[in-house]
C-alpha cells in the first residue's frame, strides 16, 4: 500500500552520500494538486539502489542489539529456514519473526539500523543514486517499492527523498506487531500491483513516461509496466528493459 513518506519522522539520518534533501511534510497518501508529480519513477531497493539485501541484515542487527550472540545465532536459523521457498512465502515468514515486537521499537531500531549503515562505503548503488537524483532534479516523484521491513523501507525513502513507499504495511494489535502482513508482498506482481495502484491516482501522468529500475527477474512485472525500465547488475551498470506494449498502454 502506498505511503507518503513525508510526513514521517522530523529527524532525517545522515547518510554517506548526502542525497538531495526531503521535500516537506504532508498528509500520509495524499498530494495536494498544486504540486502533483509531473512523472512517477519506481525504484526497487535491495541490490538496485542500495549494495545489499536491507531485510536480513536489518534482522540480524536488531536480534544481535536485543539478545546479543543468542540473537545473531536465531538470526541466522530463521533465514537459513526461509532458504529455497518462494520468495513472497519467505517475505511473510521473515515478517513472522518480529511477532511481538513493540512497533516503536521496531522502528527506532530501523532508523539506528539506516544510520549505522549508510555512512559505509558502498552503501549505494552510485549510478543508481545518481539516477534517482536526476530524475527528482527534472520533476519526478520517486517511489521506492520493496518486499523490505517496512520501518527500513521508511528510513531510506526518507534519507532519498522519495515521496511514496510501496509495499505490504505491518499488521499491530495495540502497540505490539503481530508479525502478519496487510496485503501481498511487494514482490513480482505484487510490485505490478502496487505501481498500477499509484499510477491511478494519478490519471494525468501516461505510464510510458514514467521509468522503473530492479534487479532480479521478479522485477519484470513492474518494470513492464513504465515505458522506460532499467535493469540494475550487481556491478552497478544499468542496461534498458524492452516495455511490454500492452502494460504500458491500458494496464492501469
């Protein structure tokens, strides 16, 4: 489901390479008409613009900071179980392991998490961090969309401007997380479906001027659903995805 980043948290992290700064707050899902985005750019997260998977890593941090050796070991046992299922499967069972974790916890830790990480080396993806800046330099609301925690995902949107966040929202009961996802993974059509969503919202942008940039194969489906998509290798270098017509013309 999409959110406005922009009215999240006040405080910003300090990444390594200081993106352009965030635009200003607004209410959550909306964008006041005066200022409705003259295209939309996608952007997949993990190994597109950031060097690493964000989910497992943020894990491991958080189980090591609140059991310490114990809490790296089950770390690693419950992702080394999510290990050959299928990816949207093993995005909701990875969710599974923050049953009971307090929600503002979780999302301190995920700021603490983007603070410590981002000032390594490496950290982004240059020539996608280049991208995404241009793209905004030229008028362009970013969305980034990924199957991540949805607090990391928060935490990044926010350090590169990004004005949506496109992914599955973290289910609570009272202040506590249950560890279920409200509605599908942000992961193949999943994406597709979230990228349509936003793109009818905004029924005055045409999807062939918009531009999307994954990864993986499960990215296809979003990318197949801009007029200009960009697959990411993981050294770092962009190569064009040819648009599928059909998506890009009525797939809205």
């Amino acid at each position: 489901m999409p959110t406005d980043t922009r009215s999240a948290r006040t405080r910003s992290p300090r990444p390594a390479t200081p993106p352009s700064l965030p635009a200003p707050s607004r209410p959550p899902g909306r964008v006041r008409p005066e200022q409705s985005p003259r295209r939309l750019v996608f952007f997949d997260v993990d190994e597109t613009l950031i060097g690493m998977k964000s989910g497992p890593d943020f894990l491991r941090h958080h189980f090591t900071q609140v059991h310490g050796a114990a809490g790296a070991h089950r770390a690693d046992e419950l992702l080394g179980a999510l290990a050959g299922l299928p990816r949207a499967e093993a995005n909701r069972r990875f969710h599974r392991a923050f049953r009971g974790c307090p929600a503002a916890q979780a999302e301190t830790a995920a700021r603490q998490w983007y603070e410590e990480r981002s000032r390594a080396d490496g950290f982004y993806l240059p020539t996608t961090l280049a991208a995404l800046r241009r793209h905004r330099a030229e008028g362009a609301s970013v969305a980034l969309v990924s199957g991540t925690f949805p607090p990391v995902l928060a935490a990044i949107a926010e350090a590169v401007g990004a004005q949506f966040t496109l992914g599955a929202a973290l289910q609570r009961c009272g202040p506590r997380l249950t560890g279920e996802l409200i509605g599908p993974p942000a992961i193949g059509e999943g994406k597709r479906t979230l990228v349509r969503r936003l793109l009818a919202r905004h029924p005055d942008i045409d999807p062939a001027d918009c531009w999307a940039y994954g990864d993986h194969p499960t990215d296809l489906p979003m990318l197949h659903s801009v007029g200009h998509a960009v697959m990411v290798a993981p050294d770092g270098t962009h190569a064009a995805v040819h648009p599928h017509t059909a998506d890009t013309a009525g797939g809205r």
